[in-house]
C-alpha cells in the first residue's frame, strides 16, 4: 500500500522555505530513504504514521488534505488584478516574507499561492507601503525577497517580530521544556552546559523569552508575554 502525496508541492514550499530535507526528516521520523523516494515518485511508505504526515505538513505549513491530494491538471483561470485582489495578497504574502529564515523565491512563491507573475508583481510592490510605519522593510533582489528589519528597530518592533516567528513554527519539544525550567525558577546558567542546550537557549534568547542576569544564570524576561501571546 502507498500513500500518495503531492510532491510539486513538497519541492516548492522546500525551496520557498528553504527547508533543508535533513532537518524535515528528523522532525517528521519520516526515514531519510523513504522521504527522498516520495519527493520523486509521489508516494510514501505504506507504514508511514498518521503523527508523521501531520509533522511533515506543519513542516512544510500546509493542510494535510493539500499534501495528501495532489491537484488534478485544470485549465489556469484568470486573474483580475485590482487593489481589493492585491490588499488580500499583501496579508497573504507579507507573513510568508517576514517568518521565512531565508530569502524567499517569488517564483516559487507564486507557484505554491496559484498566483501569476503579474499578480505577484502587483503585490510585492504594494508591501512597501503597508509596512510604513512598522519599522520594517522590503529587501528584494534577483526575484527573491524578504521582509526584515530597519537598520535601528526599536525593542516593540524586534519583539513583535519574535512573537511573529513564534506563533508561526512554534517551540520545539527541548525549548518548551527548558522554558518551562526557567519560568518555574530552576537554575539555568549559561557555564558549564552542552551544545544542544546552548541552542535551545540561544533560541529562547532570540525570541524574546529570557535573557542572562548578573549572575550567567537565565530569567524570564518582563516581555514574555508580549513574545508568548498565549502563555500564562
């Protein structure tokens, strides 16, 4: 038995993301052998978990019904461009841009949102101005883009950011439970600990959630709750 999986879509969202095939194999359990097949053929193991697909799909941040049912071959329909069309684009694209590691390909962008290359063209060039005022800006070049940063972003600006990246990949397993170390008061420091809790700590750091006190041990920060929305 085989479970058949849409792998154009597996390979544009990788690329959109720039999503590393290691690091989604060590995530989803999915085995590196199986997962490279599926990205040729279109089909996975029919062993593969129900926990493993939806790993993979919020891995790759679609639906599981979209991985599972590739779209069947339609005639492409016509866009009408317009500043109601492009509005919805901005709120679409604008997330994509800000959460993505890397630069992001438009190309690919527009592959996955079913968008033509005049419609993303409209929309990229609205961004700039609905993130006036926000303290972030519009990097574009060679047809990858990526919304980061002013040069001195003020601390509710670098904060929402955090809390944007947050909400959208989540805490892993190793980061919710060293938080939850730290929040309930058990000493932390920051001598004396190993590579991979270095990391964890070093991503709690970045997303606003603890910093070090006079004494190389780990706190919660007073904005915790901006970076956690839904933390109490």
């Amino acid at each position: 038995m085989k479970i058949r999986i849409n792998r154009d879509l597996i390979t544009d969202r990788m690329n959109m993301l720039a999503l590393h095939e290691r690091a989604i194999v060590q995530r989803t359990q999915i085995p590196q052998s199986q997962f490279r097949q599926a990205r040729q053929s279109g089909e996975l193991d029919g062993h593969t978990s129900l926990s493993q697909l939806h790993r993979l799909a919020t891995e790759l941040g679609v639906r599981l019904t979209d991985l599972l049912d590739p779209p069947e071959a339609a005639a492409p329909q016509q866009e009408v461009p317009g500043p109601a069309n492009d509005r919805g684009g901005v709120e679409t694209l604008i997330p994509i841009l800000v959460s993505a590691t890397n630069m992001v390909s438009l190309a690919h962008a527009a592959r996955v949102l079913g968008w033509s290359r005049d419609h993303m063209d409209a929309v990229l060039a609205a961004v700039p101005a609905a993130l006036h005022g926000t303290g972030l800006r519009l990097h574009h070049v060679n047809g990858r883009a990526k919304v980061m940063s002013t040069d001195s972003p003020g601390r509710a600006v670098a904060y929402a950011i955090g809390c944007l990246q947050t909400m959208a990949a989540g805490l892993n397993l190793a980061q919710a439970r060293t938080l939850r170390r730290i929040v309930n008061g058990e000493t932390v420091f920051h001598r004396n600990i190993g590579k991979e809790e270095k990391l964890t700590l070093g991503a709690l750091k970045n997303m606003g959630c603890i910093e070090l006190d006079d004494m190389a041990q780990y706190r919660p920060t007073s904005d915790l709750a901006l970076a956690l929305p839904d933390l109490t």
